[in-house]
C-alpha cells in the first residue's frame, strides 16, 4: 500500500427497483472537503497517462465495468518512494472507493469489453494548472498484462 492511498470497501444494497451504491459522506476517513464531482469514462485497453495532482486529493468510485488504478509515489520524504501499486475496481470486482492523496502519480486503463465509468468526487474544482503529466511510459508498469 502507498501511503497516502486508501481503498475504502463499499456496500451495494439491493432493492425491488434498482441498487443503492454508496459513494463518499462529509464524515467518511479520506473526505476532505467537496470541490466538484464529474464522471469519466475510459474504453476499454485505453490507458489515460500519468497525472499528479498538487492539491487535489481524489475520490474514485467505479460504478460500471472495471478500471486498473496504477499510483506511483516519487516522493523524497514519503516511506513508500519508488513504489508502484496497481488497484482494481469495478461493482463484480471491488466496490470500492480508491483516495488518492495530492503529491502521487496516478494513471488508469479500462479493463472491462466497452466503456467503463467512474465518479471522481475532488476535494477542489478542476484547475488545469494544479496538475503535472507525463506519458504512458514514464514509469516502469507493463500495461498489456490483464
């Protein structure tokens, strides 16, 4: 585990007309404030590249298909520097929410046939300047293993 990253279980509660899925409460750990909450999709085998956030602390739920989360820490003071961690997410896989601290490189790749969709709910609203990227292959991960 990296520090700074938390893979929280979520519960599904079946109802007759359709499941209730958690996502996040003002009082859950990893909450820490609410900037804007978006929707993002990803095809599947596509890998959107590394990004690091400098203040924005990242909440993800997957709600349909399945996502490989692939976070790598490069920082100096962290214990866990030069690690890279994979998490993987989906309703038939983990339901879960995944917060990622600001300060770590994160990149993700759709896994499950077509599309599939995950919540970000940011502690800050979008703020292009906020963020760092990098290419696919900055970092050693080999992204044709399933």
């Amino acid at each position: 585990m990296i520090e700074g990253v938390t893979a929280t279980p979520l519960k599904i509660i079946a109802t007759p007309g359709g499941d209730v899925y958690h996502g996040i409460r003002n009082d859950d750990p990893g909450y820490v404030g609410f900037g804007e909450a978006y929707f993002s999709s990803v095809l599947e085998g596509t890998v959107k590249p590394w990004k690091r956030h400098r203040r924005m602390t990242l909440n993800l739920i997957v709600i349909h298909g399945l996502i490989r989360f692939v976070v790598h820490d490069d920082r100096r003071q962290s214990a866990t520097c030069g690690v890279t961690t994979e998490y993987r997410m989906g309703p038939s896989d983990f339901y879960g929410r995944l917060t990622v601290s600001p300060g770590l490189w994160m990149a993700f790749q759709g896994l499950a046939s077509g599309a599939s969709f995950l919540l970000n709910v940011a502690s800050i609203p979008h703020d292009p300047t906020e963020a760092d990227r990098h290419a696919c292959d900055a970092f050693p991960f080999d992204w044709s293993s399933k």
